[in-house]
C-alpha cells in the first residue's frame, strides 16, 4: 500500500478518534429537579418539584462539536418575589434511582431591568455540572417560569451539598475566580421552607 494511502487512513482515524460523537446531543439524562427551602448547605422541604433535565434528542443542527445541555423548564405557581422573602435553592439530583444532589443553586441576586432573574448553579459530589436557573415572571397569572440549563465539564468540584435526607457530608466553599479553585467556607442557613 503507497504511503499516501497510510496517511489518509491515518487520518480518518484520528478524526474519527478526537471528534466527538454526534450521539452526544442524545445522549440520555432523566435528572429530577426541586426548589427548595433552605440553603445548598442546609437544604429545606421541597417547595415545587420541578420538571426533569433532559438533554433534547432529534437530529443534531449545525455543529456537532456544540455542548449538550441538559434543560428543563417549569411554571410554578409562585412570583419571583416569594422565593426572594425567604432562603431559597435550585436543586438537581443525578437521577430518579439515585438521589445524589449534583448541582445546587441559591435563589438570590439582582433582578435584570425586564424583572427576569439569573441564578448560578454550581456543580456539587464531584459532578462537573455547571449552569443558569432562570426565574420568568409571567404576571398574567402571578406565576414564573423556571428553566434550569446544565452543562458538564471536566472542572473541579465546586461546592458540596446535603444529600437525600439533609444530614452529613455538609460543606461548603466559594469559587475563586483568580485561582480556579475552592476555598473552604461557612455560609449562614435558614430553614424557611416556603415562599412568604
């Protein structure tokens, strides 16, 4: 076999093994998600179960290199305004089967002009979860809706949650931007479990 031909199946080989699969985008994720009362650290009741993260299956559209996202989106019978008068959090679990808290959000920060509100959620149990809770008023009927977007990574471990029960394994930190990394930390709680 000529040395061109070597070199052009070599090729497809190493395209074929650094490019990421388009079964990515279909790839099956079923994670429950709630808001709760309380704090990441110290999480409440649930107030509203929220609808699972899935990553959307179907044909995959222009680059097939682009990130999956696990989404969700959910009207709640409550305003923007009840999750702030108390200690609030988003929180999604790794599946219905098991309960591990993966990422967590606190419900809290300053309201954009159209009244809209963006809610960071950090990965937690090693997770490489990262994402946006999106709080939406829709005041014809005093609800919101809430769409929780998640992507992986392969970054550190940002924060720790309480599991299922809300006993043990409770720690918490902050991000340092400068570092990229985590340092220890306490963070106040309060047991509010519903909107005021």
């Amino acid at each position: 076999m000529p040395l061109r031909l070597w070199l052009v199946i070599l090729s497809f080989a190493v395209v074929a093994a650094t490019t990421p699969s388009t079964l990515a985008q279909t790839e099956s994720v079923d994670r429950p998600a709630e808001l709760h009362g309380g704090t990441c650290d110290s999480l409440g009741e649930v107030v509203v179960p929220l609808a699972n993260l899935v990553i959307t299956s179907g044909d995959v559209q222009g680059q097939s290199s682009a990130t999956p996202v696990e989404q969700s989106g959910t009207v709640v019978q409550f305003t923007i305004a009840d999750f702030l008068a108390s200690n609030h959090a988003v929180v999604v679990r790794e599946s219905d089967a098991v309960s591990t808290v993966v990422a967590c959000g606190h419900v809290g920060g300053a309201l954009n002009p159209d009244g809209t509100l963006a809610v960071g959620m950090l990965g937690t149990n090693g997770s490489g979860l990262s994402g946006v809770a999106y709080f939406t008023p829709i005041d014809t009927f005093s609800n919101t809706l809430v769409t929780v977007l998640l992507v992986g990574s392969s970054g550190p471990e940002t924060v720790s949650a309480t599991d299922a029960t809300g006993t043990g394994g409770e720690a918490g930190g902050t991000v340092d931007a400068e570092a990229g990394g985590v340092k220890d930390g306490s963070a106040a709680t309060d047991s509010d479990t519903t909107p005021s």
